[in-house]
C-alpha cells in the first residue's frame, strides 16, 4: 500500500490511510446521491415508472402500511452492498478503497433518507423529535410541497427546499414577465 507519510519518518497504521480515503469518498457520493434521485425521481418516477410511485402519492390506508413506491427505494441497496463486498475483498488498492467508501455513501443517503422521509415526512417512523431542527422542517416543508403540487418540483430531497426555492423564482418571474427567466438572470 501506498504511505506518503512513511517517506517523512511518520508511521500511521493503514487502517487511517484506508479510512483517508472512505471518508472524502463516502460523503461525496451521500451528497451526490440526491442529486441523483432528484434526476431519477423526476426523469422516471414521474414519467415510465408512475404506475409504481403513484402509491406514493396517494392517501395512505393505514399507518405503517407498506406502498408499491418502496420497492423503488431498493433498487440502489445491490449496487451499496456488491461496492462494500468489492470494499472488503477485492484485490488491495486504492479502488478496492474507493468502492468501499462509495458503498458506504450509497447506504448512508439510503439510512438518512429512509428515517428522514418515511420517519419525519410521512410519520412512518417515531422520529418527529427532529422536527426541533429547522433543516428538518424545510426539508418536510418541501417535501409536502411536491405532494401538494400533483408531482411537481422539488424532486431533490435533502436539498429540495433549494429546488423549491428556485422553482418558485422561475414561476414568480415567468407569471411578471411571459417568460421564462429565474431571479437570478437567464437560464444557461
């Protein structure tokens, strides 16, 4: 294995330089994985796969009751797990690292959204004590704002209340001037 550090006389064990690299890694692909439903959610959920997520979208019949729209949660979970397989038993290198971190950031957006939209948003879960944070109440506020617009923006979830944000600076300037231009200038 690679130790930069080594060559300067500092031994650091190689579990912090595996670890060096899973963190940065992990927290990229958290990030970027919901910009990533953002796309799936509004390319495909809304559009070829409606007959599963329109379970979503309608009035629960009962609390705790399972909808056709949580098999599409799944569909990443085999990409997470074989990335955290490769992680842990692929040939050492810094890609056997870098798939193990993205494993990882994959199952950590997957826990995050999985307590903060079926537990917060949709009270599937016993978590409404995060409502005393105010992130969480705009990302709830978003989020019923999406359901309230018969599917429309935000599809984002941990940023959509930015989404929303500007999809209502689009609307406001579009509904002022015919056309469609957002607060900030032109769209590029």
């Amino acid at each position: 294995m690679f130790d930069p550090l080594r060559s300067v006389g500092v031994a650091v064990s190689p579990f912090v330089l595996r670890a060096l690299t899973w963190v940065p890694v992990a927290l990229v692909v958290a990030v970027a994985m919901d910009f990533w439903a953002a796309i799936l959610h509004g390319r495909l959920w809304h559009a070829r796969l409606w007959p599963v997520h329109r379970s979503h979208h309608e009035p629960p019949s009962g609390a705790g009751r399972l909808e056709a729209n949580d098999a599409l949660s799944l569909l990443h979970a085999p990409i997470a797990i074989a990335l955290i397989v490769v992680g842990c038993r692929g040939t050492p290198g810094v890609l056997r690292e870098i798939a193990f971190g993205a494993g990882i950031g994959m199952s950590l957006f997957g826990v995050a959204y999985f307590v903060v939209h079926d537990g917060l948003v949709h009270a599937r879960l016993p978590v409404h004590g995060l409502l005393r944070f105010r992130y969480f109440r705009a990302v709830a506020r978003a989020h019923r704002a999406h359901h309230e617009a018969a599917g429309g923006a935000p599809y984002g979830f941990f940023f959509g209340q930015w989404e929303l944000a500007r999809a209502q600076g689009i609307s406001r300037s579009r509904s002022s001037t015919g056309r469609a231009r957002s607060s900030s200038g032109p769209r590029r």
